[in-house]
DNA sequence: AGAATTTTGTACTGGCCGGTTAAATTGACG
DNA sequence: CGTCAATTTAACCGGCCAGTACAAAATTCT
C-alpha cells in the first residue's frame, strides 16, 4: 500500500512506508459513522480515535480540531453519495421512465445509506453552517437539478408532462419522501410499527411514490393547454 | 401572580403563594426551546436555567436529571401540538376536501412549529428512545391514524377513492412532505437558495403537495375496480 | 406560636473530554 | 551513519458542566 496520489503536501515527495492517505480515510470513515449516530456534541473524539487504528492525537494533527474533523466528514459522506449517483444514466429513457427511475434509485439510494442520512440530519440541526461553507457540497447538489431539468425540458417538449413543472420543487418533493423514510424511521416505528419498514412494504412504498409524484407532473386532460 | 390551578399533586390541596405548576412550565418551555435549538447533548442546563426565571436547582428539584427534562419537555411539545390540532373538524367535509384540508393544515402547523419539528429530528437522531417509552405521546399519534381511516373508508364507500388506500401510508406521505419542509430548510436552502421558503411558494407548494396527494388517492379511469 | 414539610439559593465538586506538550520513531537523502 | 522533516506515541492539562451538599426560607398543620 505503498500507492501514491501524485501531490500531496509534500514537500521532497517521495515514497513512504506509511501512509497518511489511508489513515487520513481510516480516521473519516469512522468519523462519518459516529458523528451520524451520536451527533456533533455526542460524538466523542476518544471513541472516534479507539475505533480508529491510530491515536486521538492523529486526529488533531490531521484534522486540527473537533469542528474540522466533522467538516471533512460531512463532506465525505457527500463525496461517497456522488460516487453513488455516478453510475446512473438517464438519457436513454423516456422523460416519464427516466423520472421514475431516478425516483426509485433516490429512495433504494437513501435507504441504503443512512450514515449520510444522519449526517444531513445533524447538519440541519445546526442550521446547515457547515454546507453552507462548502462549495464542493453545492456544486454537487446542484447537479442534481440539473439531471431534473433536463427530465423536466424533454417531458414538456415532447407533451408528457404539464408546462410550468419547477425542477427544483420537484427535486424537493422527491428528496422529501425519500429522506422522510430515513431519517423519522426511528419516531415512526415507535408510534405505528414497524410495518412499513419491511422490505416487502417498503417496496410497495417506493412504488406509490414513484406513481403519485410521476402522475403529478404528467400531462392529462385537465392539465391539457 | 398569587393565581391558583385548582388541583395540584399537593397532598392536602390548600392555597399556595408560589407557583409550584408555573415554575414548572415556566422551565419546560425554555427547556423546549433550548433543547430543540441545540440538542440532547448540546443544551447546557445552566443556559436553561439562566433563562428561566428560577434556579438551576429547581430544575433538578422537579425533573431529576437532564434526560428527565428532555422527556418531559419532548412531552410537552407534542402536547403543543395536540392542542392545535383539536381546532380540527373534518366531519362535515367531503372525503377529498377533508383530506385537502388535513394536508393542508399539516403542512402549515409543522410549518409554524420548528421547534417541535426539531425535537421530533433530535429525537430521532437519538432513535426514538424517548417516544418509544412514553404512551402518552404514543396515544396522541394513534390519533391521527384514525381521523385519516376515518376520511379514508369514507372516500371508498362514496366511491371517490380508490380501494386499497393505507392510512398509515397516507399519513407517512403528507408527514414526510410536511416534516421536511422544515426540518431540512437550512440545509435546503443553503444548497439552493431561499426561493422555495418564501410564503408565496410555500403557499405554492403546499397547493401543489395537496393536489398530489389528493389525486394519488382518487378513484380514475385507470384505477377504476 | 412552633413543628413539619415543601420549595429555593449558594457554593461547590468530580469527572469527562477537547485539546496540548514534549519527545520518540520513521523514512528520505546524502 | 547523520540530519532533516514527517509522522506517531503517551502522558497530561484545564475548563466546562451535570449533578450535589447544605441549608435557608416559605408555607401549611396543629
């Protein structure tokens, strides 16, 4: 493991035996998990540094304080998403099946991830500081709009989706759903079972989902110009 | 402020000059707000106190501990909320305008509630632990269950639904909608702007989440049995 | 009035935890 | 090997903060 990523800080640049690549990921990767179960002040930085297979002071050397540390994972747990999102390709299909697509792999994706789910969570209980400063987040949310946009242009031009649909209040609907069923999963369980979270249910859910909010932009004879 | 509440625990029941009963509310909701504006972890008893307009000790007198306060004020803030929603008489609407209705006013009471939604999120971060041991918050949702099964085998019966409606789903879907509207606007709108938070879209987006839903439920040429 | 009980204030502590100090180890390179 | 810089370790602070000890009021009972 002795692999290179071409510049690092390094000043002379070459080869070490070590590798603070792979201590900087094994630090982040344990980071992201207990930030998203206990929270930026629940998290302890000593549980962090025992899960870790170097020192609490690592930490601090790579990542300078509690704050940035949490920032770095935050962005982390993003970066993972995009990997995620990469592998998804729409042009190929119809406005309505590409929507429906993109509905469906936004619901499994969430579902499957629910570290990042807590992460945005823990970032919106602190008012989104940290999102807000990272233009590396931005630019990859955005992205994701425009992916609906372009869904959105096709399905009007070609009379499939009703005139006037807004990409974003789209984006947000769909995030909301598949979010939702993430993050009050805990709350909802307690209060009415545990049903809807099987797999069987929870597919069905994803189903209905993908309906009501495909129907909702589509073109029918009340809708018609 | 010499005002009495008629019953209290007190066990011989004669006239206080304090007010054990206000002091205690007096702390639940500065505890409300404190815990939904910075957490289970992040709020600090002191800061509660100092806002309080009685002690430090108090708090402990009368709640024992922080995860004592942070139960009972997670009680009390779904109790808020219970109170708004018994203003709400469905009975004399048409299925289809009821539901309207219901999804309306949900989405607005959440709106005007953040720091119930917050408590809702913080709880959430901390898996329910809280709503899972408390029946009384526990009855208080079964509630809402049943007002949509309500609206919802009246919908079937005249025919304007489709069969095969789950209330507990339906309820999941207007919740996400509307839980998420608040709890994940920073980081929404950090990532892409405060149009969607303004009362004119929001007003927007409220119309459209209920023509959306009210639609996915309804009985069409499609759906017809 | 005075005893009994509930309510409130002050001052304190113990330990947890974010962060640091100082030194040791490792590898690069001559 | 010696030297420099990068990396790592272990032991240690210092302040914050949940919770408490100890009573002093306040209030009711008799």
């Amino acid at each position: 493991m002795t692999e290179r990523t071409a510049d690092k800080g390094a000043t002379t640049a070459q080869g070490w035996k070590q590798d603070p690549e792979g201590v900087r990921r094994d630090i982040l990767s344990v980071a992201v998990s207990e930030f998203a179960a206990r929270g930026l002040s629940g998290a302890r930085i000593d549980d962090i540094a025992a899960r870790t297979r170097t020192s609490k002071r690592m930490i601090y050397y790579y990542f300078g304080d509690k704050d940035g540390l949490y920032a770095r994972a935050l962005e982390a747990a993003y970066a993972k998403v995009r990997h995620g999102e990469e592998n998804l390709d729409l042009a190929g299909f119809e406005p309505d099946d590409a929507l429906a697509r993109l509905i469906g792999f936004t619901f499994d994706h969430h579902r499957a991830n629910p570290d990042f789910i807590r992460m945005v969570m823990i970032e919106n209980i602190h008012n989104a500081d940290c999102i807000a400063h990272s233009d590396v987040i931005r630019t990859l949310n955005v992205a994701a709009i425009d992916t609906l946009s372009d869904i959105c242009k096709r399905g009007v031009a070609t009379g499939v989706f009703r005139a006037g649909v807004n990409p974003m209040q789209l984006h947000w609907q769909i995030s909301a759903l598949s979010f939702f069923n993430v993050s009050n999963r805990p709350s909802f369980s307690a209060l009415f079972g545990a049903d809807l979270f099987t797999d069987a249910q929870q597919n069905a859910l994803r189903d209905d989902i993908i309906r009501m909010v495909v129907e909702s932009v589509r073109m029918t004879k009340e809708t018609l110009p």
